[in-house]
C-alpha cells in the first residue's frame, strides 16, 4: 500500500505482475476503506437496486449494509453467524448461514425464510459461500469450520455428514443434490461469465478446481485450474470473476488476478487478511474486499459479472 506524490488518496501495491494484467487492473489502483471494527468480514455482495453493499462480520454475528453518503447500520443481529452471500433471481438476499446450518434469505416484505437445512434428512455442516445460477438454482459449499472455529460455533456441533461438499438447491426449491463430494475444505465458488464451468476453491490444499456444468446442474469431473503460492497472511477463500472470465480469489498477500487459461496475471496487496471480494458500483468495475477487520474498495478496469 502506497501515496502517491500529491495524491491524498491510499494506493493499492500489486505485485506478480504478468502480461495482461494491466488491461484488467492498474499497477496501482486506488484503495479506500468503508468500514473498520469488525472481526471477521466476509460475505460482501452489492445490491444494485439500491446501490448498497451488504456484507457480514461471521464472528460478529452481524449482517451490515453500507450506502455512499449514508453510512452503515445493521441488518441483521444475531444472524447465525452468517458466511456468504448473494441475490436471487427475483432480488432478495440470500445467505449461507454458516452456524445455523441453513440457507436462508430475505423475503420482500422483511421476513426470513429458511430455504435448505438438510441432506437427506441429515444436517448440513456449516454452509460457507453461495451463488446462483441463471436457472434459478441456488448452489454452496458446506465445510466444517461452524463447528470448531472459536467465536463461530454452533450450538449444535455435531458432524452428521461424512463429507464436505458442495451442493445445489433446484431451481423449484424441493431438492438438495450433492454435486461435488469430493472436497477436502470447500470455500469458495463462482461461475464463469457463460456458467459452462463452476470454479471451487480448497482451502487446505490451496487449490482452484474446474467443473464443467451440466444441463441438468450437475457438474463433471473436476481440474485443477490454479494452485495458489505466497507465504503471506491469506488462504483460498472468497472468490468471483469478471466479465472476461479472470477469475478473482483471495490468497496469501491479499487477492490473486487468474486468467481463463490458468496463468497468475498478479495480485492486489490488500492490507490484512483478506476473506472475499465482490464487485459492485453502477459499473460493476468497482472491487470490494472484506479482511478480518475491514472493507476496502478499489477499482478496475474489467467489469465484475453483475449479481442479480
């Protein structure tokens, strides 16, 4: 992080820089911070109807938004612990509730309803990220960490499912599949621009897998795309991608800058350690990060594929 000569404004350092790059990202965009004092952010995602980012403090037990020029104030306490987040088809908030072992969103007239909970007839273990998909179909990866992470434990921790995975909600609402079941510590996820592949993140072997998508929602075998290097503070966790396909994840030194094809293109040095990332503004060019403690915005140049 750096200032610029004559520029009051904080600057992000990039590093790892290969061709490329800078059609994506400046050398040295800016960095501005919308929010400090939490302790765990996660979960950011812009709801541009409103023109607002919502994000969530897991350790917290807070769902906050925040608006330029207004601020931010409370969405929901407690919120179960809350992980990821996104928007639906139809615009409300849909959350991975990481210690209450739901999926649950927001309904139009304020009330909250619980979408998912089981597999076959079996709890989940804590949902950690969620998108969906163009059909309506709503999709997570569902570790373990809800149930031994100090300050985000649920109050019932008993591991009722051998593996941890990542699963879909059809588009109707009455099934939970299994898609991925081979996982060692699922986190994040994220479709590519057309949705032909699901990118997913392990967080313990550091690595980025491909899955092709089905027409029916399942997925084939998976790839490995990228594995992530640096000995900084960071691991594989949230992860979106641009319009072009380059593929956004967080990892050691802040956030890694992926090509379609697998190459690193470079990395935003974000202060902190950072959690997850979504884009947001009119333009979707806008980057917000969430760290332990803070959320960030900076800018670039390729526009993030919109949420709903």
């Amino acid at each position: 992080m750096l200032k610029k000569p004559g520029h009051p404004e904080v600057w992000v350092d990039t590093d790892l820089i290969a061709p490329g790059f800078e059609r994506v990202v400046d050398r040295d965009p800016p960095l501005d911070s919308i929010a400090q004092g939490l302790t765990f952010g996660e979960g950011p995602v812009w709801d541009k109807r409103t023109g607002q980012l919502y994000w969530v403090d897991i350790i917290g037990n807070t769902i906050w938004k925040w608006k330029p020029g207004v601020g931010r104030e409370v969405v929901l306490r407690p919120s179960g612990h809350a992980n990821g987040m996104t928007f639906d088809k139809e615009g409300r908030l849909t959350v991975a509730g990481w210690c209450s072992r739901t999926i649950y969103r927001f309904e139009h007239d304020g009330t909250i309803t619980t979408i998912a909970s089981k597999y076959q007839d079996k709890k989940f273990n804590s949902p950690n990220d969620i998108v969906v998909h163009s059909d309506g179909s709503t999709y997570w990866t569902d570790s373990a960490g809800g149930l031994v992470i100090p300050g985000m434990v649920a109050q019932d921790v008993q591991r009722y499912l051998d593996m941890m995975g990542v699963f879909r909600l059809t588009p109707d609402g009455k099934e939970v599949q299994l898609v991925i079941a081979d996982c060692t510590y699922p986190n994040g996820l994220a479709f590519s621009p057309d949705e032909k592949i699901l990118y997913v993140n392990d967080t313990r072997l550091a690595l980025i897998r491909a899955f092709d998508v089905n027409p029916d929602g399942s997925v084939g075998p998976g790839r490995i795309f990228h594995k992530l290097t640096g000995t900084e503070d960071g691991v594989a966790d949230g992860m979106k991608c641009d319009v072009e396909g380059n593929v956004y994840c967080t990892g050691p030194g802040g956030v890694h800058v992926i090509a379609p094809d697998g190459r690193l293109l470079g990395r935003l040095k974000i202060p902190g350690h950072c959690t997850n990332m979504g884009f947001g503004d009119d333009d979707w060019k806008s980057l917000y990060v969430t760290t332990f403690k803070q959320v960030y915005r900076t800018r670039v140049k390729v526009p993030g594929v919109a949420v709903w």
